[in-house]
C-alpha cells in the first residue's frame, strides 16, 4: 500500500507546515496547527478525481498561447434575484465554485432553496441536503410557495455517492448544504475536519470545473466570523460571498469577499420575512428611517457599496466619563479610525474630549469601512458634544487628513444625486468634489480644512 501523505494545516488561516508547531506564524494564532492525512497518494485518485491526472480547472496538461484560448463571453445564469446577481458581479458563472457564508440561521438555506426552486423551472438543478431531511426542505418550500414540480432533491452527505449523482443527474446549478457535512470515505478523520472539508470541496469543485455546471457551496461561520475549518477553501473556489445580519434585525447583508468574475465589496440587501428572503430594491429608504424631530449627535452620509451609492446615518454619544481611561466604542465603524479622528479633532479642532466617552454607531447594523465616513462621524461627535443637533437635511461625507484637510471620495457627482434624490437640500462635502454646475434645490458646501466644516453648521 502506498504511504499515507500528512500534513499539518492552521484550522484558522489555512497554512501549510512539515511538522506540528504551536503556534501558526502566518496568522500567529496558538494551537491551531492539526495533522492533516491526505489520503493515500496515488489511489485516492480513484473515487475523488474521476481524471486522475487531470488538473483542478479539468484539462490535461497542455500548453496553449494566450491569444489562443477561446474566450467567448459564457453567458451568466440569472439567479432571478437581482441582489444576489450584483453580488455575484452579474450571475452565475457555468464552471465556478461559490462559497456561500454566513452564521447560523442567517439564511443561506433559505436563500439557495429559493434561488434553486425559480432556476429548476428553466434548467435541470440539484439540491443536496446533509443538515435537513428531505421533508424539512419540502415542508419549507411550500410553507414559502415555491415552485416545487421541477426541482430535484437529494439528502447525501458522502461525497462519493455525491459525485455519481451528479454524473448521473448532470444538473447545471448544485447546492451542497452544507460543506461541513459532507465527507469521504477515503480519508479517516471527521467530518467537517480540515482535511475532511478541503479534500471534498476539492473534488466537488473539479467536478464542477470539468462539467460546466455551477457548484454553489455552504459554509458555516465562527464566531469570530471566520468559516468554520474551511478558510482552507478559499483558495480554491471562485468566489466567496457572506450572508450577515444581527439576530435582531430582520435585514440581510450579502456581501462579495473574493470574486473572480466580478468586484468584490458589492452590497446586496435582503429583508428576512414570514415569506423568506425579500430583495430590498431600495436600501436607501430603509436605514434612513429616522424620526421627524433633528436629535443632536445623529449625522446622514453617503457611502459608496460597490456601485451604488446608499444613505446611512452614523450616530455618536458624547458623556462625561467616570473612567481614567475613558472609552471609544466604534460599532460598524473602525476603532482606531474613532481614536485617530478625535486626535484630529483636538488638534486641529480646539476640542478636548480627553474626559469623555464617546460611542459611534452606525443605524441599521451596515458596516461603513470607507474613509468617506471621518467627516460625518467628527460632525456627529461634535453636535453631541455641544448638544446641538445638525439640519435634517444634511447630508456630509468626505475623508479626514492627520493634518485637519478634508480629503475628496471617490464618486462625489454620484453621491450628491443620491442624496437630492432622498430629500436632501444641503451638503458638506470635500472642496474637490464639489459640483462644477449647481445641483438644483441643493445647498453645497465645499470645505477644505476642519475648521471650515466645524464652522459650516455651527
Ligand atoms: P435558514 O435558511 O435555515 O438559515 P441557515 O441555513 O443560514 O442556517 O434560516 C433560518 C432562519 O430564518 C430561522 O431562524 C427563521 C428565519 N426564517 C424566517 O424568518 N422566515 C422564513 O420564511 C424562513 C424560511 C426562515
Ligand atoms: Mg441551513
């Protein structure tokens, strides 16, 4: 018998190292080195890789002259809901591995039941379930009146009898719920191991690659918001999109983290219902629901998500601290940026909030990790300082320099537009992006320097 290949592999960031170490040195994380059996070399050919010799993208080796290759624009699959497409840059792509995240509960199953149910009526589709039984998921499709008669089921978790189905079946679109499940009988360890999950992607998506069909893969997140064992599985699939929401609110976020057919950081919104999962066609709308009353502390400004523009508003409570350290929460925005802004606003703004707390948020649970928020977020700490609230209806976004200059954002035109189209009559915003010709019914307010900003609304 052949030797038995091990490796060991960092559960957390997927490394590869010769011998067990304690700690990880790429990601530094302790006692997250595992030994990984690769199952023996040379037989393990046989059931996983149906081409023993085949490569990952399904060819025998061969080289090609660059301009030879064909490259024929394949034509995407319309998932049939527009959020899911701009996230995948467009639709499906034939031939990819899609990794698709989230925490559990957050609704994955029910977003690829849906998807799968309104593409089985036009192509032949597949839908494996290791987590439910087969009546759970009928139970669930028709509690949400989907169409049932085209869509074709199976509850497996062995990835070999996975792969015959699909040679049998060959159908264009697969889901796989979920990874984690899945397992081979080649390799020892259990299922959901790092050696389990990464041997069983591996196979599924060459198998995918080989026969031009979509491969749409569920992953469970940790915690800390890492997948679960297979960060290792980001290497090969095509892309990886994360379906996020807090337990308390009933919006959904999918988001792009790696696409290689599309960009990446495209937002799409889903609102979870009695009827599942409902495209949010206009988001704007939704996070803007604020009260009729200005409230000071409470700041509006555009960030860019992707291609489109979306209206958040940014909260900030300035107190008094009790504490000799007092405290900088930033909640969906980033700490050190909080710290460094109050720096700036000490320096280059005459305000000492050495003594305060200060709590950022963002309304609505978005993430805002644009540089475009340091404007809005000094301005909305400043009018709970001074307890004066800013106008309703402005809107401000820019980028703070250490040195107290406003920095212009990218798609400013296109940010303003937005915000008129939303009510809007007046805007802060960065000398640069300021509009050549008048938007009509807006007031803009070009500033280049903090003071100037500070002053604007004063
Ligand atoms: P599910 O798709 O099973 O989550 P995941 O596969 O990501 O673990 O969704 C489960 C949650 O969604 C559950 O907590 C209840 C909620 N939900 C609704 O509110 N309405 C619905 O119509 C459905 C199907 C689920
Ligand atoms: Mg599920």
């Amino acid at each position: 018998m052949a030797k038995q290949k091990t490796a060991f592999v960092c559960t957390e960031c997927g490394s590869d190292y010769s011998k067990w170490q304690g700690q990880c040195s790429d990601c530094g994380a302790w006692n997250t080195v595992t030994e990984v059996r690769l199952g023996p070399a040379g037989r393990r050919g046989a059931a996983i890789s149906a081409g023993n010799r085949a490569g990952f993208a399904g060819a025998r080796p061969e080289a090609k002259l660059l301009s030879d290759i064909a490259t024929e624009e394949v034509a995407r699959i319309a998932s049939g809901a527009g959020e899911f497409d701009r996230v995948l840059g467009g639709g499906l792509v034939p031939g990819s591995a899609i990794l698709v995240g989230g925490s559990p509960g957050a609704g994955k199953s029910t977003l690829l039941l849906q998807t799968l149910c309104h593409l089985a009526r036009a192509r032949p589709c597949l839908y494996i379930t290791g987590e439910e039984s087969l009546q759970q998921v009928a139970l669930r499709a028709r509690r949400l009146g989907l169409p049932m008669d085209q869509l074709r089921l199976m509850a497996e978790t062995n990835v070999e009898s996975i792969l015959a189905a699909l040679e049998g079946d060959r159908p264009d679109v697969v889901v796989v719920d979920s990874i984690q499940v899945v397992h081979s009988d080649d390799i020892a360890s259990a299922p959901g191991s790092v050696s389990q999950v990464r041997e069983c992607a591996a196979a599924l998506t060459r198998h995918a690659k080989q026969s031009g069909s979509v491969l749409l893969l569920v992953g469970h997140v940790t915690k800390d918001g890492s997948l679960a064992g297979p960060k290792v599985l980001e290497h090969m699939i095509d892309c990886s999109i994360l379906l996020e929401g807090s337990d308390d609110s009933r919006f959904r976020t999918l988001r792009g983290q790696k696409n290689r057919f599309g960009a990446v950081n495209e937002l799409g919104i889903f609102a979870m219902t009695d009827g599942g999962l409902r495209e949010v066609k206009n988001p704007s709308a939704i996070f803007l629901d604020r009260s009729e009353e200005a409230s000071s502390g409470s700041a509006v400004m555009v960030v860019w998500e992707g291609t489109r523009p979306l209206l958040v508003e940014i909260q900030a409570l300035v107190d008094d601290s009790a504490l000799g350290n007092p405290r900088r929460v930033a909640v969906g925005l980033e700490q050190n940026r909080l710290a460094m802004l109050l720096a700036v606003l000490h320096r280059h703004g005459g305000l000492h909030l050495g003594d305060q707390d200060v709590f950022a948020n963002v309304v609505g649970g978005v993430k805002v990790l644009e540089t475009s928020a340091d404007l809005a977020l000094l301005l909305a700490i400043v009018s709970s300082f001074r307890d004066h609230p800013l106008p309703r209806d402005l809107v401000i976004f820019g980028e703070v320099g250490l040195s107290g200059e406003i920095r212009p954002v990218p798609s400013g035109q296109e940010r303003l537009a937005e915000a008129a189209k939303h009510g809007f009559r007046r805007a802060i915003v960065p000398k640069a992006n300021a509009p050549k010709s008048a938007i009509p019914g807006m007031e803009v307010v070009p500033v280049r320097k903090l003071q100037e900003a500070l002053a604007a609304f004063a």
